[in-house]
C-alpha cells in the first residue's frame, strides 16, 4: 500500500531512496504554500509554518516530521488536538551546532571578520600593537542559556579554552557539572557575570525576547553575545542599541526573528558576525536530519511509534 506523502524539495538529494518504499511522493518546495488534500505525512523545513489552517486543510494527516530540532514552526497543541503527531531531529545536529557556536565566539572575540575585510580592502600597513584588539578568553566565564544537548556540547568545548562556566536551565545538570566545572545559576547571576553569553533555549511563549533592552543593561559592559538558537529569543532593535552604544562588544548570530529579513538597524550595527542559519549545515547532519525525518514518517505509517516524537520535550 502507498501512502500519498508531502516532503519538503529542498531534502530530495539527502534522502536515502531506499527509505522512500511505499511512499506516493509530492515534493513541496518551501516558497509554495502549504495545499489542501489527502495526503497522510508531511515533511516541513522550519520556514514553514503549519499551524490550525493548515492541519485543517489535511484531515488524513497522522504526522509532521519537521526537518529541524525547533519546532516552533509547528503549532504542536492544534496537532496534538487533531491526533497528528509531531517528530523533530534531535541530537543529530547537537555537534555541528555546537561547532559553530564557537566560531561564532572564536570570530566575536577576536574580531575575524574585521581582520578579513581590512585585507581584502588593501589599506592594511602592517602589524600594529593596538590593532583590532579582542577578548582573551582564559581565565573569562562563558554563560550558558540553556543547558541542553546543543548548550551541554558548547559547555564540554570551552575547558580547552580555560573558560570558567555558567549555566541555566530549568533543572540542574550533575553530570555536565562534574565534567566541565560549570556552575547553575539564576538568569540575573548568569546575565551579570558571562563575558559571553551564549543562547541554547528553545524558542517558546516564556523564552521569546528574553533578550531584550532591559535584560541586556544587566550584561556586563564589554559582554558578548552569540545566539545559534532563534532569532525570536532576541529583541533585534534593542541589540542593535547595545552595540551601537558599545555596551556590548560583540554579537554573534546565526539567526534572526523574522528570516531572512535582518532588523536593518542590526545590519548596521557595529562589531557583529551575522551568519544564515548554518548551525548544522555540514554533510553528514544534513543527511542525518533528513533520514530521521523520514524515519519517522516510515514508522508512524507502519503503525509503529514515532522515533523522535516532540510532545512532552519542552
Ligand atoms: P534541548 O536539548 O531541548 O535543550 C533546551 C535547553 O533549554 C534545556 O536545557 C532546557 O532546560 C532549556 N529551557 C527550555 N525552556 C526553558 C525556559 N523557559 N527557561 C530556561 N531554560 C529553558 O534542545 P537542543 O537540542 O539543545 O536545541 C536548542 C535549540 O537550538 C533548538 O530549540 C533549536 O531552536 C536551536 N537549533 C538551532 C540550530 C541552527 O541551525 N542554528 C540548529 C539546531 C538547533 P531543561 O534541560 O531544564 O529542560
């Protein structure tokens, strides 16, 4: 029997095709909307929102398996309320995410982006004592928002840098602590102390702007921020102030609030490294990603349980 399935175009070349057995495939590409019909499975990128409307319009549909961690373009309580199940990719991505993060911090504190443009722009004269002066990161504290699998895989990268660390999350992490040293703290202790603070929660009702013209004020003056999570945890203006006021030193992102529309005043602002949502762009991920998303599809249309399901994760 086959089963009329609805997959996101851009993972055609990541799929196994021997995964794809018994699957009556259309191919959706992430600029057409979301149709209406009878298709039982749906496999979104995270650019597509599938909320009331859309599982409406696909009364057979028993699963979205989103080809992401985040999951908050799915609006998972109308899913659960019409039996549709929900899948990400966890863990998968945990490395590569973490990877990049610290390039992110690596390039934030020691300014390798501005070093890159000074040569290419010609006017570079040579080695100087004072020019583009960083942060030295032994003996610093990199503040963790966040403790998960991609906060946790930052968190066992940083001893090798001689980072002291800080975390927060909502329940403490002994092994994480008896690994690396870090230390569970409140978000005012965690704002008031990190010379980098790195963001790891998901983006949700509770953590959407927290990062925002007060809680940055809190920051240490000289801070820097990287956020390889959503772009939605920060208020983009606010950031864009703080940068330009040269309250915090640097910024770091991977992603934005409203992708790929960037706030024009952060495009702007000084001291940033912005990069386009790459966090887990390697090879092998990608591939990874996308045969867990269809793995899930596989086994919830075989009757089975879902490998990766979300509900109950956050
Ligand atoms: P995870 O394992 O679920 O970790 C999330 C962490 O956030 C946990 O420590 C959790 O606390 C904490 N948390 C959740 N809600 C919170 C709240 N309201 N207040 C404080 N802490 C809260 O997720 P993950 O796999 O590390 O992924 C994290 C996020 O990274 C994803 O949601 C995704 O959006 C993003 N991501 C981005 C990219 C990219 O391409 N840039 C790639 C992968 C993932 P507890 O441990 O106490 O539950």
């Amino acid at each position: 029997m086959t089963h009329r399935v609805l997959i996101a175009a851009e993972i055609r070349n990541l799929v196994e095709l021997a995964q794809l057995t018994d699957l009556d495939i259309t191919w959706l590409a992430a600029d057409e909307p979301t149709p209406k019909g009878d298709w039982v499975a749906l496999v979104p990128l995270l650019s597509r929102w599938v909320g009331g409307t859309e599982l409406k319009n696909l009364p057979n549909l028993r699963i979205v398996a989103n080809v992401a961690v985040g999951y908050n373009n799915v609006d998972v309580v109308a899913a659960e309320m019409r039996g549709v199940m929900v899948t990400n990719t966890p863990g998968v991505l945990t490395e590569a995410t973490a990877d990049l993060t610290w390039a992110l911090i690596l390039a934030t504190a020691r300014r390798i982006v501005e070093g890159v443009d000074l040569v290419r722009s010609g006017t570079w004269t040579g080695w100087q004592p004072e020019q583009l002066l960083g942060l030295e990161l032994r003996g610093r504290t990199l503040g963790l928002l966040g403790a998960g699998r991609i906060g946790q895989a930052v968190g066992r990268r940083a001893p090798a840098f001689g980072l002291r660390i800080l975390y927060s999350a909502r329940t403490p992490k002994p092994d994480f602590e008896k690994e690396t040293g870090a230390v569970h703290v409140d978000t005012g202790r965690l704002l008031a102390e990190s010379d980098i603070l790195s963001l790891h929660v998901p983006s949700t009702p509770e953590t959407k702007g927290i990062v925002n013209g007060e809680t940055l004020a809190r920051m240490k003056r000289g801070a820097i921020l990287i956020n390889t999570s959503r772009g939605d945890l920060i208020r983009e203006e606010a950031l864009a102030m703080a940068l330009e006021r040269g309250h915090l030193a640097a910024a770091g992102l991977d992603v934005y609030a409203d992708e790929p529309t960037i706030h024009p005043r952060l495009l702007a602002a000084p001291r940033t490294v912005l990069l386009p949502h790459i966090g887990s762009a390697t090879e092998e991920t990608r591939r990874k990603m996308a045969t867990i998303a269809i793995a899930n599809v596989q086994s919830v249309l075989s009757g089975k349980p879902p490998l990766t399901p979300v509900y109950g994760a956050v």
